[in-house]
C-alpha cells in the first residue's frame, strides 16, 4: 500500500478513536475499550511494521536535530512517526478522559481539552493537568472547611 493511502487508514482509526472519546457516551466498557486499547493496538502495529521493515532504509537517526530531520525524508518513516502520534495522544487522550471522570469534571470542560490534545498532544495534557490541579485544590480545600465546620 502507498504512503498516502497508509495516511489516511491511520488518521482515520485515530479520529473515529478521538470521536468516540469526545462524543459518545462513556457508560458502555465495551465502546470505551476501542479509543482505549482496539485503536492504539491496530496503530501499535502497524506502527511496528513500519519500523521494522523501512527504519534501517532510511538515513538520519535520533542523535541531532539535523538527522532527525533526515529521517524523516524518507516517507515511511515519517509515516512511522506520525502513527507514533497518533497512538500515543489517543492513549493520553483516554488517560485524561478517566482522570476527568473521576473528578466530576463536566464533558463540556473535558471536550476542548481533549481536542486539544488531539491537535497539540503535550499542549492537552498540559491543560489537562492545570485543570486537575485546580479541582484537586478546590476539592481540598471543600473537605477542609467540611471537616472545620461539621
């Protein structure tokens, strides 16, 4: 299969992934399980294939700046490491997801944070984590003056 065609398969899984996580309902385990573990698997392979089988054709390495930039020339590779992405903010994507839901944090607050992280990974997680910090305080301080004022 060609470059491109790879692309779009890959993107493709990865948005249904970030589509299902956003949009629809998280009470169901079995529709939680394929953003959470059926889409990172299918990208994890291929992912893997493509490593395995174009890494070493491709020039460059990981070592400078300059050879990162090599290898990524070479079109499988670069597909390798946009699968790699694609993956792994998926899998933060979800993360943040449970961490939210566990802390009450309204869908409507959780949605542009996890695009966020669907567009800008570590941008996201950041978000995600000023946010947590912020409720966890919030909650903190709610038990304090509970405990304070029986």
């Amino acid at each position: 299969m060609q470059p491109e065609a790879l692309f779009s398969v890959f993107s493709t899984a990865a948005m249904i992934g970030w589509l299902i996580l956003i949009a629809l309902p998280r009470r169901w385990a079995w529709l939680n399980q394929v953003p959470a573990l059926w889409i990172p698997l299918g990208l994890s392979l291929g992912y893997s294939v493509l490593i395995g089988l174009y890494f070493f054709q491709a020039e460059g390495g990981f070592d400078t700046l300059s050879n990162v930039q090599l290898l990524f020339t070479h079109p499988m590779a670069a597909l390798a490491g946009w699968v790699h992405f694609l993956a792994f903010d998926l899998l933060i994507g979800c993360w943040i997801a449970r961490q939210a839901d566990t802390l009450d944090i309204s869908r409507l607050i959780q949605a542009p944070i996890l695009l966020a992280t669907f567009m800008f990974g570590p941008f996201g997680f950041l978000l995600f984590k000023l946010l947590q910090g912020m409720t966890t305080l919030g909650l903190k301080k709610v038990n304090r003056t509970l405990e304070v004022n029986p």
